[in-house]
C-alpha cells in the first residue's frame, strides 16, 4: 500500500508561528540596513576574519544540515531500498529551504552582489582553480535541481485545486517533470557530492594559516562524509520533530535505521580523520591542550557519542535516536565551523566575534525558513504517513 | 534477498571509489616558474631609515586618502599596517635593544593564493608577473583576504560598494615605462626595482660580499613557492612579521587535489552516468512501498 503524502492542514497563523514572522521580519529589516551601511558597520568582520557568522553557520553548516535530501537519495535511488521513498518529500524540501537560505545568505554577505549574475554567465572568465567558483555555480544549479524536484509536491496540488491557469499548466508540466525527474535527482546527487567537497578544498587554500589538524588533502572527503552523516541525522530529527509537532506517527524502523548509518558514518568519519592526521604526521598537535588539542577532542567525542548511545541502548525509542541525530548534527556543525573559524588563524592582532545585527540576521533567516518549513507542509503534499490515532 | 545484497555492496563499492578519487588522485603539480618578463623590488633593511617616502609617494600615486584613524589623532597620515587606505607602509621592529624598519606591501607572489582563489579573475597575474586587480569582475567575496599569507589585500569595509585594496605594483607607471612610485623616492636606494631575475643577482652579491651583514638568506626567493618581491634584512624575518618560512606554496595542496579530481571534468561527468545508470536499473523500485 503506497502511503500517499498529504497536506496537514490546520491553522497557519499559531502563536509559535508569529514568533518565527517576528524573528523573520527582523532579520530582514537588519538586512536592508546592511545594505544602507555597509558591511564595517554592521558585522564583526575584519581584514583578518573576512568570512564569519554568514559562511561558517549559514552557507558551510546550513547546506550541510540541508543534505537530507542528498542523503536520502542515495537511500533510495542509489542502495535502492525503496521504502524510504516516504522520507524524501520532506527531505528535499529542507534541503531546498535550506539551500535557498545558504543563498540568500551569500548575498547579504558579498560586498559587490550587484556583481552576482556574472558569476555564471561569464564563462570565459572562469578560474577553474577556484574551488569558491565551483561552490557557487553548484550551489545555484543545486537550488534550482531542488525546486524541480520538488514542483511535483505543488504541481500535485494545483492541478487539482488550483486557480484556472495554474491548474492547466500544472496538469500539463506533472507529467514532464515526473518522466525527467531521474535525471534530475541524478543531477541532484552529483551537485552536492561536487560542492560539498569543495566547500572542505576551499579551506585547503588558507594554507598555513589553518591549524594542521584540520589542514589536509583530505579535507573534501571529511567534508564530503559529514554532509552524509548530518544529512542522515536530520532526517531523522526532522522526521521525529515533525511527528510531535503535527501529531504523525513516524516511520520508527527506517528512523532507526538512518541514525545507525550516521552514528557509524561518525565512526569512519574519525578513523579516516586519525589515520591522515598520523599518515601526515601531525597527530602529535592533537596532544597539546591549547585551543586546538580541544576543540579537537571535543568534536571527536561528539562524533562518537551518537555509536555509544547507540551499543549502550539497543533498544531505540524516539527520544534515543532524537538525541542521537542531534548529536550528529552538532558534531558536524562544530567540525565546519571550526575549520572555517576556529582553526583559522590569520596572525596575531585579530579577533572575531559576530556582532549583533549579523547574530539577528542569521537567526531571522533561519526563522524565515521554519516558516516557509511549517507554511508548505500544512498546505501541500509533503509529509506522508497517517496521523496518530488513524 | 541476496541479489539484492550483492548489488547493494557493488553499489557501496562503487561510490567508495568515486568517494576516495579527491584524497588518491593527488597529482604532481609542476612548481610554477616567474615569467620570463617579470619584474620584482628588492628591499633592504641595513639601508631603510624609515623615512617613510615611498608610503607619501604610494599615496598620492594611487590617490589614496590619508588614514587619520592611526596615531596621528586626526593630525596627519599615519596608518600602522596595510588597510583599506594603504598599500604600502613602513613599520618599525623592536626586539631586545635592536631595531629595525620594513616595507609591507603586495608580495606578487610567483604561484599567489589570491589569484587561485579568485572566482572570475579579478585577480590576476598580469604582464611582468604583476598580480592586477579587476574591479568589474570582483564580487566582493573577500576569499582573497583568507587565504593570502602575507594578509595583504584589504577590504573597504566602510563603503557601501567596497572594492579590494592591494598594491598592484604600480601597473599604469609600469605600462608607461616608468618604475614604481616607492622605488622611486626611495633616497637611500633600500628598496630597488628592476628584472626579477638581475635582482636575485643583487640580492646574493650583497650577501656574499658582506658576510655576516644580513641573515644569511633572501626571503622571498623559495618562501611559499617565491615572491616576485624580495628580502634581505639583518633580523630574523619571523621577527619582521613574516609569519610562514615553507617553501611550498599556498596553491600547491588544494590544486594538486583538484587537479586529480577535476582533471577534463572525467569525474563528475563519470559520476552522474554511475548514478544515472544505478538509478536506471533500479527504477520502479522506488515506487514501490513496503
Ligand atoms: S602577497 Fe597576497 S595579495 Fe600579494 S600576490 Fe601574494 S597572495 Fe596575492
Ligand atoms: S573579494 Fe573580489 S578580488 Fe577578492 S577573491 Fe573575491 S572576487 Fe576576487
Ligand atoms: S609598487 Fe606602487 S602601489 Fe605598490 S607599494 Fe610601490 S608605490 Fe605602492
């Protein structure tokens, strides 16, 4: 029996609901204000922390958490195990939420955005050394392959309820769409797979000013296999968070199944970490107690958290793998923020700390993605399962 | 049952090894070499006193504003490193009694970060091995300032539509025959311009015949894969603020990677046919439900 997606329906404007609509609105009065001012009066940022808040948390850990999508392709498409497929629609719809973000993020924090759209149109131009250009131009195609991917959820809907044009042209496009989409969701495993390396080769480039334990020809593979694993692990959060939220009964033993592939992948993740690190010869920085030596172990300990909470209660129950994926997703989020931040030193005399517009704009734009998260679910086909109680 | 496992582990297999292609695929990449036209500046602190000459002379050839923020107190110029109104600076080096000046400004660097960083080469290495700066193809991303090891180009954070400010070697004088505005003033003759190559020359001569003199190396002829401009001072280069004394280049790592991965674009188009013929053969499967 194919369980089919469905709107949730209910009332759109709660209480909750009107708290992420504040948040959204500040965020985004902060950033017409960015504009007016100017990126020096408005963030932390410096000649030696060019990059902060913006890159480190909404593009490099944001497109990571919106790798549920990616994740869940390979699942289904890939290992073919088709019953995941009810985890998908959700999915990509995170990740295209949270994609588009990343997006809007990047602009606000470019200085010469007007100059955004040469970016794909002036091929000739292209440094194909650049390992920023590839991130760019995947990340646009990527947003674009998500929408697609995910216009059968609208098509499905307008084609049936729609107004008048609408419903024509969505009766006429599904079908299209659908008999493409293999080549699409193709396209839309090999973007990530591209970009989400590159964004680990793009630190390559600081060089010497990136600490050695995070330093290495390894990087867009570790960045690569965390993507995965934060992919995994918010699926499942996202899953078992939705059905609190909206009162569905989640899909227990596939939930149970993804977090085991993250809280292993975290495994690998570290066994892959430590051989370079003693291959290359600088595991020995790892036993020094500065900064570094911690926010090392401190993310190796949160990487294998999620296999010990695992062995030492084989008996899953929601809050288990709740807290699990969460840790996953943390410990993913600390490593990327730390080889963009934390392990960047660019020489004594600088320091970064975000300020407070940029800290609400961050925050008003993952509001506003909440939002749009809670607005499409309630009103088209994405969640599939029945409701508690059915 | 153990089809289906059989596949599932060639289907592992095969991502595995599309997966491990950055790290293995590493490939020897050939040390970049200057230009046969480059030119280069060789500076010397026995000779500087810190007149300051060439930072007036870069000002005003570059019509940069003063930077009054300094410790001038709103007086007069007096920027304490590169900024957003500075290209070139003198700064002055205190350790146990001994002193000593030095000159910081673009290294144009031989194989340089910033142009590898560049999205649409607004950055570049120009005629003479000079690296430019484009404005009409910057997008204000500020990469270059990341990965630069000498933390040379600057942002103008206090614009509204900033560009990036770096010395680019005085390109227009250069293209009307002239030399730098810096070399130029310079009365004490501490910092010279001319081939890249005759200044090396130079730069060996005087530690040759001066044993002793000077710290017995030239910074810039092999430190991240050689600077276009050049070094020779009597105090150790650590000290002056030259915070990296590897030989390797900045570019050398990420391009070697990319090199492997990226080579004719064969990966990623051999990915998306693996993925696109997995998913061929699997198809309908997704469809169906449990
Ligand atoms: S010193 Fe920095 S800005 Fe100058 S060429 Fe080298 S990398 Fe580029
Ligand atoms: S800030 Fe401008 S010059 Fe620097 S890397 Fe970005 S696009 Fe290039
Ligand atoms: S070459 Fe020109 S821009 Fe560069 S430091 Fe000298 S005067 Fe300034």
């Amino acid at each position: 029996m194919r369980t089919q997606a469905q709107p949730i329906g209910g009332p759109l404007l709660t209480r909750g609901y009107i708290v992420l609509l504040t948040l959204a609105a500040i965020g985004i009065l902060l950033i017409l204000w960015r504009f007016a001012v100017g990126l020096g009066a408005s963030t932390g940022l410096s000649d030696g922390y060019p990059l902060g808040l913006w890159i480190a948390l909404d593009v490099v850990t944001g497109t990571a958490l919106a790798c549920g999508g990616y994740a869940v392709a390979l699942v289904v498409y890939i290992f073919n195990k088709g019953k995941y497929h009810p985890l998908i629609r959700p999915a990509i719809l995170t990740s295209a939420l949270g994609y588009t973000i990343a997006g809007a993020s990047v602009a606000v924090d470019l200085g010469r955005p007007w100059n955004m759209w040469k970016i794909p149109t002036y091929f000739w131009s292209w440094n194909l050394n650049s390992s920023l250009l590839e991130v760019a131009l995947c990340i646009m195609a990527y947003v674009f392959v998500l929408w697609i991917e995910l216009s059968p959820a609208f098509m499905e809907k307008w084609s049936v309820d729609g107004p008048p044009r609408l419903q024509r042209v969505s009766q006429r496009l599904l079908p299209i769409v659908n008999k493409a989409l293999i080549w699409i969701i193709a396209l839309g495993m090999l973007l990530p797979t591209m970009h989400q390396s590159s964004l680990g080769s793009l630190m390559m480039l600081a060089g010497p000013k990136l600490h050695p334990l995070w330093l290495t020809g390894w990087l867009p593979l570790l960045f690569l296999m965390t993507c995965l694993a934060m992919g995994y692990a918010i699926v499942v959060f996202e899953s078992v968070f939705s059905s609190a939220a909206f009162g569905r009964r989640p899909e227990m033993p596939m939930l149970i199944n993804l977090q085991k592939i993250a809280a292993w992948g975290g495994l690998v993740f570290i066994a892959a970490r430590l051989a370079d690190l003693a291959y290359s010869g600088n595991l020995h920085y790892a036993g020094r107690l500065d900064l570094y030596g911690t926010m090392f172990w401190i993310e190796n300990v949160l990487w294998i958290l999620p296999l010990v909470m695992m062995l030492a209660f084989p008996r899953p129950t929601l809050g288990s793998i709740f807290r699990g994926a969460m840790v996953v997703a943390l410990a993913g989020a600390l490593y990327r923020f730390d080889t963009y931040l934390v392990a960047f030193n660019p020489g004594p005399g600088w320091h970064y700390f975000p300020s407070v517009p940029e800290m609400f704009i961050s925050i008003g734009l993952i509001a506003l993605e909440l939002a749009a998260y809670v607005a499409i679910v309630k009103r088209f086909p994405i969640l599939a399962g029945r409701t508690l109680g059915a | 049952m153990s089809t289906d496992r059989r596949g599932f582990f060639k289907n592992i297999a095969a991502a595995a090894t599309l997966a491990v292609l950055p790290a293995t695929a590493a490939e020897a990449r050939e040390k970049k070499v200057p230009p046969s036209d480059a030119v280069g500046m060789l500076y010397d602190t026995t000779l500087c006193i810190g007149c300051k000459a060439c930072v007036v002379a870069c000002k005003e050839a570059n019509s940069m504003p003063a930077d009054i923020d300094g410790y001038g107190q709103g007086l007069y110029d007096s920027p304490d490193s590169l900024n957003q109104y500075t290209k070139n600076i003198i700064q002055l080096y205190r350790d146990a009694g001994e002193e000593s000046f030095v000159k910081k400004q673009c290294m144009h660097c031989i194989d340089p970060a910033c142009v590898g960083a560049c999205m649409l080469g607004a950055l570049q290495k120009g005629k003479y091995g000079v690296v430019t700066y484009d404005v009409s193809k910057c997008v204000g991303c500020r990469y270059c300032e990341t990965v630069c090891p000498f933390n040379v180009p600057k942002f103008q954070w206090a614009k509204v539509a900033p560009k990036i400010v770096k010395c680019e070697f005085c390109k227009e004088r250069l293209a009307a025959g002239k030399e730098p505005a810096c070399t130029e003033v310079c009365p004490r003759k501490a910092v010279i311009f001319g081939s890249y190559a005759d200044l090396l020359d130079e730069a060996h001569r005087r530690l040759k015949n001066n044993p002793g003199r000077y710290v017995p190396k030239v910074y810039g002829e092999h430190e991240l894969g050689g600077t276009q401009v050049l070094y020779l001072s009597h105090f150790e280069f650590e000290k002056l603020g030259f915070r990296f004394q590897q030989d390797e280049s900045v570019p050398h790592l990420q391009q070697s990677v990319n090199h492997g991965v990226y080579k004719g674009f064969i990966g990623p188009v051999a990915l998306y046919a693996l993925l696109g013929a997995v998913m061929f053969r699997n198809r309908g499967n997704s469809e169906k439900e449990s």
